[in-house]
C-alpha cells in the first residue's frame, strides 16, 4: 500500500465479529499485495444496522505483520440500545493554527476537498494563485504567519474540511469558529456564499497591510487575574478557558505588560500573530469590512453556530446584521465560553476541522470531555508530518465518526484517496436526493449491457434483516477505463421509488478486476427489490454474499450459471421467508 487505507466493517453480534476479523487478517496474509481487493470485500461489512463495530487505519507502506497486528488490536465498539450517536460538532481555527503546508497532502487526494479549495483560489483571482502556491510551497514567498497568508488560507482551510465533512453525509449540529474560523462556520452554515466570502477576505487582506503593528500575547491566568495589567493599550483578545487568556495590543504596550505579568509569576508567551486582532485598533478594519458586507445578501444559519463574540448561539437578526460580523474583527473571541455553552446544550462529537490541534487540545480539558460526555477528534496532525498523515488523519476522523454510530455515504469517503481509491474510478448518477461522489457522469444504454452473451455476475451484499439498504452489484463483461467511458451517455436507471419504504439510491458503472461493474443501491425490503430487479433482462443469475467471509467453501457452486442461481437461492431462503421474487423458479426449502 503507498497510501494509508481505512478498513471499517461491522457485525450483528460478538462472535461474528470475530470471525469477520479472522477473515480480514487472513486475507491480509495471503493477498498482501492486494489492498483494494481488501477495501472492496470489507465494504460489504459496513452496514449501518449493526452494532458491533470496528476500524482501523492500515499504514501506506508498513509490513504483514504490522497490517496483521493492527486489525487484531482495533477495538471493537458496541453501539449502544436506544441511543442516537452524539451528533457532530465542527471546530474551525483561527489565526495562530497555520504552518506550513497545512492539510497540503490532500489536495489533489481528497476529491471535495481539493475542489473547494481551487474554488476558493479561483474566486480570489491573481492573489488566489499565489496564495496556493505559498500554502503548497516548503518556503513560502509570504510566510504562512502573515495575516495576508494565514487568514485566508485558514478560512479556505477550514470551509473545505467542512465540506469534506458534509459530503460524507454527516450534518453538523453545530459549528464554533475561533477567529477567521467564525467566517467559514458562516460560510459553512448558508450565512453566505464562497464568492461573498472571498469578496470580504480580499478586501480584509488589503486592510491588513495598512493596520497597526502589533500582536497577541498568552498567559496562563483568567479574566480575573489578568484585570490589573490591562490599560495602556493592552485589553482581553481571547478567551479560551478558565486559565487561558489572551491580551491584544501594540508591539510596545505588550512588551510592557509581558514584563509585568512575568514578574508577578504568570507564564506569557506572544503568539504567532502579526497584527492586535479582536482589540479596538482594528475598528478602521471594520468598517472595511462592514461595507463590504453591507453589499451581501445575508441569511439565517441553516446550521446552528455558535458565537465567539456572544459566546452563545448565533440570533438570526445577528446573521443577517452586516455590523455585527464587521465587528468580530475588535471585540475579544469568546472561544472557551461558547465551547461552554455548546457542551451545555448536549453532548456532542467535537470534529476539529482545521491544522494544528490547538482546538482540540483545549476540548479535551472541557469538563464534559473529561467526564466521558463528548469526546474530540482532529481532521489534521498537529504539525506538518511524514507522507501520509494528513490521510491517516482524515481516516481517522471517519473512523471516529462511523464508530460512533453515524450513517455514512461510504460513496464519498475516499478510503484510500482518489488515485487510488476502489471508489476513486467510480461513476454515480445523484438519485433521490441522496448525494454521492463528485464526479458527474451518466451512463449509456448499450447493446453490450443488454447482450445476452455477457453472461453477467451479480453480487448481492445483504446486512441482514428486511429493511435495510443493500448494494447489488454484477459484472457486465471484460473492458477498460475507455470501454467505461463509452458507456457514459445517456442511461435510465432503474424506477427509483418501488413503494413507500422501498426505493433506489444510486447506480454507478465502475471497474474492478478488468471487468465493467454496475452497482445499484436500494434501500428498503430485500424480497420486493429482488422481485423488482428480476425484471431486468441483465439478470441471469444472482450470488447474494450474505456471509462472505464464512462461505468460502461454496465457491465451487458458481462455476456455472446454473449452481450460482441454486446457491443464491439457497442463501436467499436462509434469511428471508417470505415467497420467492419472480423470476427466478420455484425451489424447495430442504
């Protein structure tokens, strides 16, 4: 493997779990060559139904064993009874989080998130092309610490791993923005769009070359403590936590109140900010800003954020007040009181969205992390790393967020990055306002698909259980990446709504193993879908893969059309008791 590889699978109960597990160890053994054949097999394994859970993330280039070990050591989670899973909450960086580099090792990778990004870029024109070239750069022309570089760059940063996020099917409950992060959480949340966004960014970049020299300084004391040095062109920046304080001045009056906090035993360190955000000499860059904004349509939030400036959940004559969001850029970012407030209302998973895990870390100390209440997690490392850990990072965070307990749109996640992704070749019709991959293609009616001669296999991949969703694929004959896109033109899927309760979610046409694959996606009662695929003339005979990994030995059944068609009756009729669908003959339970 050249690129770290999520493996996620699940199981009804303990022992088959176990089993699974076995399974995926095994295939490891004797295929180690062959992780995409691995992802594609363990994806049967990901149903959402069941409770028994586990994931880990497989190292690009690492040995057998350690692959081997890794799997036998990931723990497995029980989802609990009658629980929803604590939904997800969005954590965006500000000013100070940049490094070089941040989050560059999955442009290009990650399909969505390298997309936003160019938008972003676009949108900014001249000045977007030199600001990806410094972000993608070893040494920047601009240093990344410059607000020129870094606001934009965080914000473009933080609204593309947002992104990222919701194209996996997860919607956040919640966004809380530090700083800059405040813009892409409004950006995030539908306040306005990326072009209105980028039109404000350039114009607060302009400002800042013009803005008074000065920075913010952290100490390790509360609001209380650090009220007698405060004056003299020093006030509060930042609040992060009970003891955890930032003071936002000139480059002269910090130095003073360094000093000072020092010799009465505090802990202050500057931090790597150019300029004295969030204190009342940036009111000029508010009315840059306001004036801009005053040109935007502005909406309500479609997703609840909370505030830093009013450390409580965002009003919606709040959202649409141009003044208001002007001002963010001199009044103090409540960060740790809003944390306070969203932790509060429920328990939640804390997503950081963002680079360098400072977020993240001061979540972790909140006493409803502590406590086992809500728990964190990190899209990025804290710092730039070997090839690969912004990957293993992401990886992880779907991991964390499946384990969890949340339904995913396994489509969109790229497990192992698009170049080289078992999905990353995949074609997908969007259907029934469900959202897949982003590449938009159609696909073709052809005398090869609909030819008798074909002989096509289909895999039927069933989580168990009635209602459920269930994903049959078949193999359409030998072909190439051409012979695919020749296939994509105009294609009518299948009727997409059955009955009420049971409907298709997507068709794709992809290939794996050499051969042109098509992939239908249901979701529903498995005895009306079969019935209602037997009516497609493709269909000549169905293996349905219940237990794929315990029916090995029953391989030998499907050298032939005839034996397929028996051993997928015979699974068939081990889970489903109603009547056999159409189409495929009257045969005796025994």
């Amino acid at each position: 493997m050249s690129e770290p590889c999520l493996l996620a699978w699940s199981a009804p109960d303990e022992r088959a779990e176990t089993r699974l597990r076995q399974w995926i160890c095994d295939h490891l053994a004797r295929h180690p060559g062959d992780p995409d054949g691995l992802v594609a097999l363990v994806e049967q394994h990901q149903d959402t139904g069941h409770a028994f859970r586990a994931a880990v993330v497989l190292a690009g280039a690492g040995a057998v064993a350690d692959a081997v070990a890794a799997v036998r050591g990931a723990p497995v989670r029980r989802l609990p009874e009658h629980r929803p899973p604590r939904p997800v909450a969005l954590l965006l960086d500000g000013h100070g989080a940049q490094h070089v580099r941040m989050g560059a090792q999955l442009y290009g990778v990650e399909p969505v998130f390298t997309d936003w990004m160019d938008d972003m870029f676009g949108l900014l024109g001249a000045e977007g092309d030199a600001l990806r070239a410094d972000w993608l750069a070893e040494q920047p022309v601009v240093p990344l610490d410059a607000a020129e570089r870094g606001q934009p760059l965080l914000f473009a940063l933080g609204h593309a791993l947002g992104r990222t996020v919701l194209s996996w099917g997860v919607r956040p409950t919640a966004l809380l923005g530090h700083s800059v992060g405040e813009l892409a959480a409004a950006a995030l949340s539908g306040v306005f769009g990326l072009p209105d966004a980028a039109s404000l960014m350039t114009a607060r970049t302009a400002s800042y070359r013009d803005a008074a020299p000065g920075g913010l300084l952290a100490v390790a004391a509360s609001l209380e403590q650090v009220a007698e040095f405060l004056g003299d062109g020093v006030c509060v920046g930042v609040v992060n936590g009970p003891n955890q304080t930032m003071l936002a001045g000139s480059e002269s009056a910090l130095e003073i109140a360094a000093r000072r906090l020092r010799e009465a035993g505090y802990t202050a360190l500057r931090a790597r900010i150019p300029l004295p955000f969030h204190s009342p000499v940036l009111a000029p860059l508010a009315a840059v800003s306001e004036a801009v904004l005053a040109r935007i349509q502005l909406r309500p939030p479609r997703i609840d954020v909370f505030s830093t400036i009013t450390a409580r959940r965002l009003r919606p004559e709040e959202a649409v007040d141009p003044a208001f969001w002007a001002s963010q850029v001199c009044r103090p970012v409540l960060f740790g009181p809003a944390l306070d407030e969203l932790l509060a209302e429920q328990d939640v998973l804390l997503v950081e969205a963002g680079p360098a895990r400072a977020l993240a870390n001061l979540a972790r100390r909140h006493p409803a992390v502590v406590a086992g209440r809500s728990a964190v997690t990190a899209m990025l490392p804290p710092r730039l790393g070997v090839p690969g850990a912004d990957r293993r990072a992401v990886l992880e965070t779907v991991a964390a967020v499946w384990l969890e307990g949340h339904r995913l749109d396994w489509t969109a996640v790229s497990v192992r990055g698009a170049a080289s992704s078992v999905r990353g070749n995949r074609r997908t019709i969007r259907s029934v306002g469900d959202t897949f991959t982003a590449r938009k293609y159609s696909l073709s009616r052809s005398p090869e698909l609909n030819s008798r001669n074909s002989a096509p296999c289909f895999s039927v991949t069933s989580p168990g259980g009635v209602m459920q969703r269930y994903a049959v694929t078949f193999r359409v004959r030998p072909g190439t990446e051409e012979d695919v896109a020749n296939l994509l033109a105009t294609y009518d899927p299948p009727n997409p709504e059955i009955d009420d309760e049971t409907r298709l979610l997507s068709t794709s046409v992809f290939m794996k193993d050499q051969q042109i694959v098509r992939m239908i996606e249901f979701e529903g009662d498995f005895v009306k879908i079969m019935a209602h695929l037997s009516q497609d003339p493709n269909i000549q005979y169905v293996e349905h893969e219940l237990d794929k990994y315990l029916i090995e030995e029953d391989r030998r059944d499907m050298s032939n059309p005839q034996g397929a068609k028996e051993f997928f009756m015979r699974a068939m009729m081990r889970t489903v008791t109603t009547r056999v669908p159409e189409g495929y003959g009257a045969v005796k339970k025994s």
